[in-house]
C-alpha cells in the first residue's frame, strides 16, 4: 500500500510541467522587489503553539493561509533598510494605515475557512503591514493566495504531508521530497518552521516559499521558484507533524 501511494505521489510530481497558467497578481507600486514569500500554515501546529487559535477554529483543513509577503523593495535597501525592519515593519515604512480592506462578503467567508482564527482578524493584519503598499485590490490579492493554496494541498508533496501527520520527520528528508515530487532545484525554495507546542514537543507550523512574483500563476510547480536569499529554517532535525489531536507521544518514520 504505502509503494503505491508513493508510486502516485511520483507521477503527480512527474505532471508538473502541464499546469495551464492562471492569472497572477500585478503590483502598481514599489514594483522593485525580488520575490514572494508564500507562507502557509500546518494549521495543527500553528494552533497549538503561542497564544493558540480561536474557539471557533474550523479544523476541516490542516494546510491553510498565513500571508503573501513581498521582499523589500530596492529602493528601500538602496536607503540602507535592514531587511530586518522591512520585516518588522513592512508598508508602514513607507505610511501607517491600519484601514481594514473592504472585502467582498464571499472573499472573507472563504479566508475564515482557511486561516488561522486569532483575536484579531489576521487577513486585516496581512493586508496593511504586506500588500496594501503594494496597490493590489484587495479581493484579488487574498483570492489568488487563497488558490495557491489550495494548489499546494492539492499537489503531490501537499499529499505526502497530509500522509506524515502523527509521525516524527526528517527536515532534509521532507525538503529533499518536496524537491523531488514538485521537481524545484533552487535551494531554500522551501523553508520550514517549527515552535514548541503546549506539551513541549517541537511541531511544524509553517511552510515558507520563496517565488518569482511573474510567475506566481505556475504555483507549486517547477518555474515559480527561487533561492531564497537568507536562511530562515526553523525547525530542528526531527520534529513532529501533528495532527487536531496532538497528542504526547508520535510515531518515529524508519
């Protein structure tokens, strides 16, 4: 059983240059950056570490949305920005605005089915400090990273993930799957992130990826990539995939 499931997973990946292009997003302002950072969510660990997710939190899905984040633009390094403060601070380095967009009922019944349930609304967060500066409509930009999304969960290495939950995994042995079932050659083109849950055990929360912003449409397959430029994994050697019910022990993968 298990040699057929990856026997499947490899002939997804071996469909990668097939995807049809979709519509991607334009920038109409501070057009000058490098790439995208696509950071999704393990939405089990995500809300079973820090402050947690809402009572509310819909656990029909484990892949959900953190945000789409632009790297700072030229002109702000040719100002000497650390890339740290672009991180910190984000469009405010440019104006503070923490006018919520105005979004279509539709767009933000779909974003409370796919990202984390916080205190305050996280997509609001996620548009002021990462796209309004940007000049993106807003609708568009939380549709599009929406579907990205859903590509990834629906993809070959989204589907061998959602086979690990409960097992202790390799972090060299899940980027070098990722790799190889999305055939991507460029380093750091994943990046994975893992905190300590309630009960102490390192879990994956995040999975960060670094994009061509004029090929996001191709997005997970081989041509959306690049090298990210710094190295933000952080997750140990081993660490746990979770589930909804984390529970103390795991599995460990032979």
């Amino acid at each position: 059983m298990k040699r057929s499931v990856l026997v499947a997973l490899f002939l997804l990946g071996g469909c990668v240059s097939q995807v049809p292009t979709r519509p991607s997003l334009t920038p109409t302002a501070h057009t000058d950056f490098r790439h995208d950072t696509l950071a999704l969510t393990w939405q089990p660990g995500f809300c079973a570490t820090g402050g947690g997710c809402e009572w509310d939190q819909t656990h029909r899905i484990s892949i959900g949305l953190h945000g789409l984040w632009a790297s700072e633009p030229h002109s702000l390094e040719a100002q000497g920005v650390p890339v740290q403060e672009w991180w910190s601070k984000g469009c405010d380095l440019y104006d503070h605005n923490d006018t919520p967009p105005q979004l279509l009922p539709t767009t933000v019944e779909a974003l409370r089915g796919v990202v984390p349930h916080l205190k305050k609304p996280l997509y609001v967060h996620e548009y002021t400090k990462h796209a309004r500066c940007f000049g993106y409509d807003a609708d568009h930009f939380f549709v599009t990273s929406m579907q990205m999304r859903d590509r990834l969960a629906a993809s070959a290495f989204g589907l061998w993930l959602s086979q690990q939950v409960g097992f202790q995994v390799n972090r060299d042995d899940m980027l070098a799957t990722f790799a190889r079932l999305m055939n991507v050659r460029d380093s750091r083109a994943l990046q994975v992130r893992c905190e300590p849950a309630h009960n102490g055990q390192m879990v994956l929360t995040q999975l960060w990826f670094t994009l061509d912003p004029k090929k996001l449409s191709r997005f997970p397959y081989e041509g959306a990539y690049l090298s990210s430029p710094d190295d933000q994994n952080g997750c140990p050697a081993t660490f746990l995939v979770p589930g909804w019910t984390l529970s103390g022990q795991a599995a460990q993968r032979p």
